[in-house]
C-alpha cells in the first residue's frame, strides 16, 4: 500500500434525523385478503462438470524415460521369475512324511563352505531315479535339490558350486526339454544372473555353447529383457 503525503481528508459527519412516529390508524374493516400459497419453482440442475481430460502424453524418444521404462520393467520381470522360482511345486508323489523330515536341508552361513558334494548328491540321485523309472526318489531328489537352492546364499566365491552342478545337470541324464533337473537349475542361474553372470567361469560355459545355453536364452527372453 501507498502511503501518500497529504494529510487524510476530514469527512463532514451529516446531522442525525430524527423521524418522527406517525399517528397510529384506525383498524380496518375490511376482512383480510387470504393470501394465495407461492409455488417455487424448481431450481435449475447446475450442469455436471465433466472431469478434465488428461492430455495425451507424447511418446518420449529420450534415451532417459526408455531407459527408466526399461529398468522397472526388468526388475519387475526379474522379482516375478524369483517368485516362481521360489513357489515352485515339484513334489507329487512324496514317500511318507517321516522319511522328508528325517533329511532336512541345512543352508550355509559362510563362503568357506563348500556345497558341491551337496548339490551333486541330489543331482545324481534325480538322474538315477529318472534312469530307472523311480518316480518318488525322483520326486524327493528334486524337492531337495530345490530346497537347497532356495535357502543358499551365493557369494561370489560359491558360484563354482552351481556352474558344476549346471555341468552335471547338462552332461548327464536323457536329452528331453522336458528334463526337470536342468529345468530347475537353468531357472535358478537365472535368478541369480546379477551374480553369476560377473564370473568369467560363467562366460566360458556359455561360449562353449549346448543345450543350457539355449534352455538360457528362453528364461532371458521371458523374463530379463
């Protein structure tokens, strides 16, 4: 606000009126008029407003909103393959119950541990339950193998232990795409490709080529790009 110079204007006060009361009047003798009840009228329904339209948004050539897109998309197909990877039903014909808790899983706890001879175990078990036609030694080898999986934790000195089981699961047993054992271990190489795929071991099983390498590019295809 302006303030101005000059003093403010005195404003001249205009002398109170007194009304005076009028003399009262007679009452009149005529009857009142009945007074007609006033019909409103409806009032008029305001125009619904129609909610505003979100403008198109144009498709953006940036390499940084692709690259974003891109990255909550991989990792949304990644936690989705871990998902099912974690959630996986193997066991259908599971011998008695008391037989399964008497071979709990132990998971590792340090990266001096070698789980080798454990993975292997389970895996020659399959391939031998599979070759015979044993299908609830089948089925229980498998449920160990990924039980074993799913509650080890892969330090970089341990990825040797799954590139050997990825060989032995893909140098023996029948040739079939419906092999579950390679199945199983593909997926898991696949959760863990963050991991695995820095080791150079891992770069020189894959240039050798195979059947992994194409059981691979599947799960890649699906889920990681």
């Amino acid at each position: 606000m302006l303030e101005s110079d000059s003093e403010p204007e005195i404003l001249d006060i205009p002398p109170i009126e007194l009304e005076l009361e009028p003399a009262p009047e007679e009452p009149a003798t005529e009857e009142p008029a009945v007074e007609e009840p006033t019909v409103k009228e409806p009032a008029a329904e305001e125009p619904a407003v129609e909610p505003a339209l979100e403008p198109p948004r144009a498709f953006g050539y940036g390499w940084g909103s692709y690259s974003q897109t891109h990255n909550r998309s991989r990792a949304s197909r990644k936690v989705s393959l871990r998902r099912s990877f974690d959630t996986k039903f193997i066991c259908s014909t599971l011998p008695r119950q008391r037989i399964i808790n008497s071979c709990e899983t132990t998971p590792n706890s340090h990266a001096k541990q070698d789980y080798t001879g454990v993975f292997l175990a389970h895996a020659g078990l399959y391939v031998f339950a599979d070759k015979y036609g044993i299908e609830p030694l089948e089925s229980l080898s498998l449920h160990k193998l990924h039980v074993t999986l799913k509650s080890f934790t892969l330090y970089r000195a341990r990825i040797g232990d799954i590139l050997k089981l990825v060989r032995y699961a893909y140098e023996n047993g029948p040739d079939y795409e419906s092999n579950k054992l390679r199945a199983l271990v593909s997926e898991y190489v696949a959760c863990e490709i963050d991991t695995i795929g820095k080791a150079k071991r891992f770069l020189a099983l894959m240039e050798e080529g195979g059947l992994f390498v194409r059981d691979f590019w599947k799960l890649v295809q699906k889920y990681l790009l």
